[in-house]
C-alpha cells in the first residue's frame, strides 16, 4: 500500500548533500525542462531565466531530501520535522510524491532544485505510461490517492494493477455539500500527519469496483 501525494511550485534553496540519489531510476524529461516556455513555468524575466538554469544543471547540482526541499502549504501542514519518530518512519515507508521532473520520488531521495510545473507541455505524455509501468512492475497492490487533478494525469489509471482509493476533501457551504477549494492544501497536508502519527491501516472491505472514493467533509 502507497499513499500518492503531489509535490509542491514552492522549493526550499540550499543543499546538504552533493550527489542525486533516487529511490525510482526514471529519465528526467530534460529536453522538456530546458527548453519550457515562460507560460510553461508560469515566470517572466530573470524568474523565468532562473528557472531554467536550474533544469539544465538538474544532474550537477547540490541536493536536499525531498520531503526538505518541498516548501509548499501541503508540506507546511504535513510538518515532517515535528512528527514522532514512528509517524516519520510511517511517511518513509508508504507515501510517494509525483514529480514532472523525478517521476517518482520518496520523502528522503535527494534531489536538486528545478522548477517545472507538471502543466509544462509534453509532462504528461512522457509520464502517463511510464509511471504507470513501474507501479506494476513493483507490485503495488492499493494506492491511496491525494493527487490534486493535475497530477491524477500523470497516470494511465485504467492500465493499473492496483486497486484505488480516492480522498475527496468537501465542506459544508451554506448547507449545501461542495469539493473545498480554498485551503484544501492545509487541510490535506494536517490529514497526512495524522494519518502517520496514527498509523494508517484500516482500508475498507475491498470494494468490488477498481476504484473506491471516501469523502471527507471538513
């Protein structure tokens, strides 16, 4: 069982080791990196020169665990480094991050900074099946997934072997029942931590369906 969770556009600089060290030995979509546009990666002018300096020297340069180098809200809330030492070896062993430029990284695979929105043109093309593949190929038998849409289209869901869980995060919006919008990523990140700190194992009666959604209502 894996849980899968997106990676985040905020990145912490500064490095602690020097040399990359994947757990998922995929090839990087150098081509597409260096040569995305300013719309690609979402910047202008020296932003948008910065960041492609940063993909074209993405094998060279200095690294940081994953789960160090993610500065986003998810990661803010998921708050590894206040995490008991049985919640830290919890989030090691069964969450995985979708990167558009990794493929598949664990919290403690070293990487270099980049930037590359998984929006970038050809992203999803050059990942749909590989990614796919190596999840067979390992043997992954339940995936819970907390993929934001734009990462859910990195994988050719049909053509997997596991069976899947889907987390839905909805709120109660003047009586009326909605998907949450606004803060979703906070709420997700503090719903990872306590699924670690609480050690995560009750999965439902295997559904009959490949794909199982549970709706979570804050």
């Amino acid at each position: 069982m894996i849980f899968l969770i997106p990676p985040s556009e905020g990145k912490n600089m500064g490095w602690k080791e020097a040399k990359e060290k994947l757990s998922f030995s995929f090839i990087k979509p150098i081509d597409i990196a260096s040569k995305a546009t300013e719309k690609d990666l979402k910047c202008i002018w020296k932003r948008y020169e910065e960041g492609i300096e940063l993909n074209k020297n993405i094998e060279k340069s200095e690294t940081l665990p994953a789960i160090e180098r993610y500065s986003g809200v998810m990661y803010s809330g998921i708050a590894y480094e206040n995490m008991s030492q049985e919640a830290k070896k919890y989030f090691e062993e069964h969450f995985c991050i979708l990167s558009g430029m990794f493929g598949i990284l664990k919290p403690q695979d070293l990487i270099c900074n980049y930037k590359l929105p998984i929006e970038t043109k050809g992203l999803y093309r050059f990942w749909w099946d590989t990614i796919t593949q190596r999840l067979n190929e390992r043997g992954v038998d339940i995936i819970i997934d907390l993929l934001p849409n734009s990462y859910k289209k990195m994988l050719n869901w049909k053509n997997l072997n596991a069976k899947v869980l889907q987390i839905e995060f909805l709120q109660n919006k003047e009586g009326k029942i909605k998907k949450m919008t606004h803060g979703v990523k906070k709420i997700k990140g503090e719903y990872i931590k306590n699924i670690c700190e609480n050690w995560f194992t009750d999965i439902p009666d295997f559904w009959d369906d490949k794909i199982k959604t549970i709706e979570i209502i804050s």
